[in-house]
C-alpha cells in the first residue's frame, strides 16, 4: 500500500484537532491497495484508446466467449461501455444478476469495486468476477474503513450504547465494512429499501438505535424523510475525530448514528441547483436520488433508486420535463431514450461519477481479449471470513419484512 507520509504531521490538522486520514486518494493508476476502493495499478497491455477498432474487438472477444462471460453493466456507466453489457441495472440488481447466472464462468462487471466485491460473495465458487479497471473505486465506500468503523464501535461501547445500535450499511460499502454488519446482526440495505431496513432495526431486531454506514445523507433523508424522526434525533459520527467528535450523552440521546461519508457525484447537488432549475423549466418535475443532501430531497418533487427515476421518466407522457439530480451517464442516456420529453440534468456543471468512467473500452478490451487467450486479469475475490459475515449481512437485507 503506498500512502503519503507527510499524512500525520499536517499542523494545520493537529491545530483544530483532526486526526488525518490514512485514506488519502491515491492518484488513479498509481500504487496498490487491492483491500481499498481506492485507485490501484492497472497492469498489462492496453489498447489505445484512440484505436478505431475497439469495438469490434470487444464485440469479436465477446461472441467467441459466448455463455462463459457475462457483462454486467450499472446504470452510471458509460454508453460506449453500457452497449455491451448483458444487463444494466443498479448495483444490488446486477449481483442478483450474476448469481442468476451460474453458466458464466466469468463476470465482468462495469462498475465499481464494491459491486464487484458483492457479485463475488453473490456468486458460485467456480465463477471469477472482473473489474476491467482495479482503479474504478467509490470515494463514498472508501469513506468508512473496516479500522475506523471497529474504533467506532468502541467508542459505542464505552459510551454503553453499542448492546442496543444495529449497524445498517448501505451496499455502496466495502466487503469488510459489510462483514462488520453481519458480525453484529445487522443488515445491508440499499437506496430503495432502506426504510424497511430502519424499521426492522428498530422494530423486529429490537434496536433503539441504528450506526448508519457509510451515506449520512441516505440515512437521514429515511429516518427524517420517511419514518418521520426529527434532525435532533440524528448525530453524525466523524471518524477522523477523537470519539467520533460526540459526547457520551449525544451517543445516548441519539437514534440514528450517521457516518460522516457521502457521495461526490450527488453531493454537489443544492438547493440553489434546484431553485435555478425551477426558475428556468416552468412546471419542471425534480427527481432526486436519496443521496443528495438533506436541502436538495426536500425541496425535489420525487425522490428515489436508479431504477425509480428510471421508470418514473418511461412512464411518463410525452411532453413532461424533468430535472434528475444522480449521476450524469444515466441522465443523458434517458434523454436520449426520450427525445419527446425535455430532461436535463439538475445542476449546470458536469458531474460524472469519475470513477465509475475509469472503465472504458480499452479496459473492457483487454478484459475480454484476455479471457479467450485463457487469462483472468483483475480478479475480485473477497476473502472467505469477510465473505460469510457480509452474505449473512446481505442474506438479512432480502430477508427483509
Ligand atoms: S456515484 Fe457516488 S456512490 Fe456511486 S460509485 Fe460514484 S462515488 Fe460511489
């Protein structure tokens, strides 16, 4: 693993008291850190991008694969890369895919690595899972390490509370923060059934209060949003600060313990994104995904999933306008999927999910072209003690009421 060693002796750090972070980005492509969602080594031989003939390599690798590969593709992925892709859908969906899919001897998944990480604890034992680019990371997953999360849960249990916290940990985490989850009974949820999952916490599980990993804002938005606590009722756990920056009595006093972590892509979005837009669309319907901030959810018209944006905008008649706050690729290829409805995206300034993009057709190229030479490149394969406890972790969310 290569991290900077100046990280620790920033001055301006120790002055207000921050612990800094062993999670500086790595620059993309440089460096190694597998156990990380951070950007690590590509090795081989790439294609060039500006090679002409990509995509019939990728189609001619394709066809002579047949049914031993599998393409699976989310939703935020590039077009070029999407158009060869055996399934899209959101990161949940397309692991169920894979493991619907025992055939495959390999999956090839174009996304990020902690779907990859899930399509191999998903999967059979005879199959390997791919990630075309090791670089294609989510800064949201690397947000909550597997060693801050255990500092965490000390703190939790010397403030006494940790006998009555279920930790709920949205899928956009690592494998082991998912294994943290299931150790202490707890449950993955994603974007469309984190409600369920706060109520069986509190409910069914008997919690009194829930650790939310690692997207404050999904946790917030259903506790306040949806199960109607109040904001008083939410703290947030900062892991680069000593006891998470809480007190013993907020850690008693509170119901929701939100991680301090957060999506890049949707974080940009504001208030001020959604005011602007309605000034500009009269009549504009705002669709937002749950991970944008607590200011843009309340003041969207819709809130939802991929998949609920996704089919909100296909049922909808012709003629209606949206602005859709989630990732850039989705929102582009909805426009173009609706040439008779007006959609734009919520905010003016370009925001893709820049990793997400690392996987490109070059990678995809030398992904396929490598599996009909016989070789496997950038296998995922989560270790078997992280990959019992987050199956049971991910087994709890579909057994979910
Ligand atoms: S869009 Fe956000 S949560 Fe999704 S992969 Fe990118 S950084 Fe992670």
């Amino acid at each position: 693993m290569t991290i900077n060693p100046t990280l620790g002796r920033d001055p301006a750090l120790a002055q207000v008291g921050v612990t800094p972070s062993p999670l500086a980005l790595l620059l993309l492509g440089r460096g190694s850190d597998p156990a990380s969602e951070r950007g690590v080594d590509c090795p081989g031989e790439l294609p060039p991008a500006a090679d002409p003939t990509l995509a019939a390599r990728a189609a001619a690798a394709k066809t002579a694969l047949g049914d031993r590969v599998f393409i699976l593709g989310h939703h935020y992925q590039r077009d070029e890369v999407i158009a060869f892709a055996d399934v899209t859908g959101d990161s949940f969906k397309l692991a169920q895919q894979a493991a619907a899919r025992p055939q495959a001897e390999a999956i090839v998944f174009c996304g990020v690595h902690f779907m990859a990480e899930s399509a191999d604890i998903l999967t059979g034992a005879h199959q390997r899972v791919i990630l075309p680019d090791l670089a294609a990371g989510c800064s949201m997953a690397d947000m909550a390490t597997a060693e801050q999360v255990e500092q965490a849960w000390d703190d939790l249990l010397d403030a006494g509370v940790a006998a009555q916290t279920v930790p709920v940990s949205y899928m956009n985490s690592s494998a082991a923060i998912k294994a943290f989850t299931g150790r202490h009974d707890g449950t993955i949820c994603t974007s469309s059934n984190a409600r369920r999952a706060l109520e069986w916490a509190f409910g069914e599980r008997g919690g009194s209060k829930v650790l939310f990993l690692p997207d404050q804002h999904l946790g917030r938005n259903t506790a306040v949003g949806e199960l109607g606590m109040t904001e008083a009722d939410c703290v947030v756990y900062d892991p680069h600060r000593p006891g998470g920056g809480l007190t013993h009595r907020q850690l008693r006093e509170a119901k929701m313990i939100l991680w301090r972590g957060h999506c890049s892509v949707h974080g940009r979005f504001t208030r001020d994104s959604v005011d602007e837009v309605r000034a500009r669309i009269p009549g504009v319907t705002v669709l937002a995904h749950p991970e944008c901030r607590r200011e843009v959810v309340t003041a969207a018209d819709l809130v939802g999933s991929t998949e609920y944006i996704i089919s909100v905008v296909d049922a909808a008649p012709a003629g209606s306008a949206f602005a859709i706050g989630t990732e850039l690729n989705l929102v582009q290829r909805l426009a173009k999927r609706h040439p008779d409805k007006t959609i734009v995206f919520l905010d003016r300034t370009v925001c893709f999910c820049s990793t997400m993009n690392r996987i490109d057709m070059p990678h995809l190229v030398w992904a396929l072209e490598s599996l009909v030479r016989g070789e496997t490149v950038n296998q995922i394969s989560v270790d078997r003690d992280v990959a019992t406890f987050a199956r049971k972790a991910l087994d709890q969310m579909l057994a979910l009421p």
